[in-house]
C-alpha cells in the first residue's frame, strides 16, 4: 500500500474516533492538539481542576488508541 493510501486510512481511522469521543472529551483532546491548550487555561475555561482535564484527555487519547478500522465494505472506493 503507498504512504498515501496509509495516511487516508490513519486519517479515516482518527475522524471516527473523534466521533465516538464525548463531546467534552472531544473539545479538550481538540484543544490540545490543535490549539496548543495546556491543561491550566483549559481548566480555567471550563472553571475545573487540571485533573479533570487530565482525565478527559486520557479518555479521549484511549479512544483514539482503541478505534478499529472501517470494516473492509466502508472503505472500498471506485
């Protein structure tokens, strides 16, 4: 398989996960991967303890981790 047709799958594979994710969970793991978040602010935004943001971002990580490919049928292209 070409690094491109990795890549699509990796990237197929991440945009599920982040559907299955909570919707906090969600923001936080968000925030922190493309906003450059660090847990402090986000704490503060969201008026909680860092380790609740802690927290959130390690359910949102394992479901990242854990999310299995489509099955074979959803990713078949013509």
């Amino acid at each position: 398989m070409s690094s491109n047709g990795s890549g699509s799958k990796r990237l197929r594979i991440a945009r599920r996960a982040i559907r299955r994710m909570e919707p906090f969970d969600r923001a936080v793991f968000l925030a922190i991967r493309f906003e450059n978040a660090g847990y402090e602010d986000l704490a503060e935004r969201h008026g909680m303890g860092i380790e609740e943001i802690e927290k959130a971002f390690a359910r949102a990580v394992h479901i990242l981790i854990t999310t299995p490919p489509p099955p074979w049928w959803q990713i078949w292209r013509y």
